[in-house]
C-alpha cells in the first residue's frame, strides 16, 4: 500500500460509531485537512517507512511541517509542534489504532476487518469512529506489530499471539481463518503495574480480601485465578506477586510476557512457535518442566490451558510452595473441574480419583474473578480447597461479591462479605510467622 493510499484512509471517517478518539481533539479537522494536503506532497512506499529509519522520518516530517506553514493558521508554535508530531506518529505507528493505543483510558481494541474497529473504555465496549483502508492495511499493521519480535503470520501460519513494546497483549488471526478480513486484538496494560491500592480504589476487592490475600501469598499458599476472559485475571495475578518477597527466586512462564514483577531475583520465560517447518516449538509445559532445574522459590505462569495443569500441580505438591498461575472458569466448583480435563489432556492415563487426589492436596486457594454488567471487574469469590471427601473435593467459601441488583445508570450494586468461615490454612499461615487480625473475620 502506498503512502498516499494509507493517509488517505488516515483521514476517512465513518459517518456512524458510538465513539470517536478524536473527540476532545481540538485540531482533529485541522490535521485532515493537512492530511489530505500532504498526499499531495509524497510519493513514497509505506512498507518502507519505520521508526527506525531516522532520514525517511526526516523527510517525512519536513514535508508535514511546509504544508502547515502553507495554511497561514493562527496557531502557537506549540500547538503547530503538537499537530506536526501527532500527523508523523499516525503515518509511521500503527494506522487508524495508533491513537487508541496512545489513549489511557482505552483498555481493549478489537479489529473486526478493515470496516469495523471497537474499543473498550471504562469497562464498555464501542464502536470507533476509524477505519482502515483495506484488508492488505491491516494486514501490514499486524505484520508490523509480529515482525518487531521475530514473528511471523501469512496463510501457512495464520494465528499468532505477539507483544508491543509497552506489554500490551496481540492476538492476530488472518484469512482463511477469518473469514471477514484480518482480525486484530490487544489488550492494554497499564506501562505501571498496578498494586493492590489500585484494585481496592476500583473495587475489585475490599482492604480485608487484600490483607488475606496479601498472607496467602506470603504464607506460601498455592493460588490459581479464576475467571473469564477480561475479567482482569492477569492484572489480578500481577497485585498477588508483587506479595512475593524480595528475597525469593521467581521464575516466570507465559506465551506472551506480561507480568510486570517488581521484585529483583526474577527469572522470565517465554514460549516459542513452531518455525516455518513445524519445528521447534517451546510450549508451556516444557517450559515448567525447566524451571524445575531453576531451582525456584516461586513458579509464576500466567495461564494454564492444557496439559502444563499436570506438571504445575505436580510442581506444587513436590515443595514449591507459594505458586501461582490463573486459568479460564466460571467458578470455583468449575476451576476443578477445569483442571481435570486439563490433567487428562497431558496423556497421562490417570484415574479421575488419583486426578482429584493432586488437585486438592496441591491447590489451597481459588480466587474467582468476574467482569460484570456494568463492565467492572471484581473478586466474587474467594474459596478454600479443604481436601477430599469420598470422591469429591470440598471447597469453602472465605469471602464473596454479594450482588443485590444494577441501579438507574447501570452501575452494580451490592457489596464484598465474609462468609462467617474461618479459613483451616490460618494454621499454615502461623508456621510461616504470619498471623491475621481478627477484625478480618467480622
């Protein structure tokens, strides 16, 4: 696609959408106008523009800077310094979505096809007022997102799950898969992690959750997250490590790294793709069976889908302590049941008992995160795994999110509770120096 081509569409706009970014843009007609004006001006292959090619970038930006001055506007230099950055980083970023991804508040973007662009904001999801040009647009968008850390999508293989450079999470998938046009998906992460102050400020959980959890995690409980997707897990599992102290050895494992440790002694492992030939591929499972090499204090992976459930939980019940990983579920009851098929997909042929035996002496805590109506995310439960009981695995409730209706605006009402059970770790918790205050409890 040209450049021409490409600024173009920069400046084409749907007549419909729920959301506009360039809404509270003061210059957002300004910048068209210029757009359409410096069409004119250039005649270069987009594919050859990066961020790294400083005398393109130059040439590029001078050519910007005259069709400014061309237009005589009474603006500051300032303000003509603002509008000349903003049109450069449109034409060298990542298309119609550079400026989403710029913008804070917007937490999720979806690429439906060249036509259709959603965003989540505040937990809603909208329709944007920006298009891409055409399929090959955005195909070149995400190649350019995969490329930048040695990935690669085309029709042998058109999945992939990639990372910017600030975190954010990409899930690509193009045709004949998708059958509309490539779809495109990231999900943002704040560039500072947040801390479990910011999850009590959203009410995702209240100061007594975060005071229990906070000893869980210190007291060496074995913790999975539970959830949907987009309840929050990652960000959730992000809070309950920043708990893990700083002199413990932390090894970490995910597809995509996004944990954001803050701790020092911290180990990071990431998975690897097959190659163009098939070969090659590092998955999760192989990457937990290493770090039992690692001599870890901590095994942190971001998410346990398949077989990998067997090797954490053996990793769990073989002293590694205080391990932590999320998994998809819509329950804690739902979380066990989640891991035995993930157990039986490792191969392994193991009776259901012997199954149920691991997970409920491996697994202490099971925390249930939920992304609501109203688009919030909270904790709605958190629940103790207590053994086995015949051929069932008994689970108690601690605290949950009692939810009592949605008001007039669509917000959620109700409230956080103790259920009235005291936890049986609390012993564990006082072996490890830990004791809990009882106001906790009432």
């Amino acid at each position: 696609m040209s450049l021409k081509q490409r600024l173009e569409q920069a400046s084409t706009t749907p007549k419909t959408g729920k959301f506009s970014v360039t809404a509270k843009d003061p210059f957002s007609e300004l910048k068209t106008k210029i757009q359409n004006k410096v069409i004119g001006d250039l005649d270069i292959d987009f594919t050859e523009i990066s961020e790294d090619n400083e005398e393109l970038k130059a040439e590029i930006q001078m050519i910007i800077a005259k069709n400014i001055e061309k237009e005589s506007l009474n603006l500051t230099s300032a303000q003509k310094k603002k509008v000349q950055e903003e049109l450069l980083n449109e034409i060298i970023g990542f298309g119609p979505i550079t400026s989403f991804l710029n913008d804070s508040d917007v937490t999720e973007i979806m690429v439906n096809g060249p036509k259709q662009i959603f965003v989540e904001k505040n937990g809603k999801l909208t329709l944007a007022n920006a298009v891409f040009k055409d399929n090959n647009h955005v195909l070149h968008v995400i190649k350019k997102i995969v490329g930048a850390i040695g990935r690669r999508i085309d029709e042998s293989s058109p999945m992939v799950d990639a990372r910017l450079k600030n975190g954010s999470r990409v899930n690509a998938i193009i045709p004949p898969l998708a059958i509309d046009g490539p779809s495109l998906t990231i999900r943002k992460f704040a560039e500072d992690p947040f801390l479990v102050d910011d999850l009590v400020g959203f009410g995702t959980l209240n100061s007594k959750m975060a005071e229990l959890l906070r000893a869980c995690v210190e007291g060496r409980l074995n913790i999975i997250v539970s959830g949907g997707t987009g309840s929050g897990k990652t960000t959730t599992l992000n809070v309950l490590s920043s708990f893990i102290p700083e002199d413990e050895r932390i090894v970490t494992i995910e597809d995509a790294a996004e944990l954001q440790m803050i701790q020092t002694h911290v180990v990071r492992l990431e998975t690897r793709p097959p190659n163009i030939e098939g070969k090659g591929e590092v998955a999760i499972r192989d990457l937990v069976k290493n770090s039992l090499r690692m001599r870890p204090d901590r095994i942190v992976v971001g998410e346990v889908r398949s077989g990998e459930a067997l090797d954490m939980l053996q990793a769990m019940n073989t002293g590694h302590d205080g391990s932590l990983t999320t998994a998809h579920a819509n329950s804690p009851r739902d979380m066990l049941s989640r891991l035995e098929t993930m157990v039986l997909m490792s191969g392994m042929n193991l009776p259901i008992r012997a199954v149920r035996d691991q997970v409920s002496s491996a697994v202490d805590l099971i925390v249930q995160q939920s992304r609501l109506q109203d688009g919030s995310r909270k904790i709605t439960y958190i629940t103790e795994v207590l053994g086995m009981e015949g051929d069932v695995i008994i689970l108690q409730d601690i605290f949950k999110f009692n939810q009592r209706g949605i008001d007039s605006k669509g917000k959620v009402i109700g409230e956080f509770e103790f259920t009235g059970i005291i936890p049986r770790f609390l012993k564990q918790l006082r072996n490890h120096g830990i004791e809990l205050p009882q106001s906790i409890f009432q």
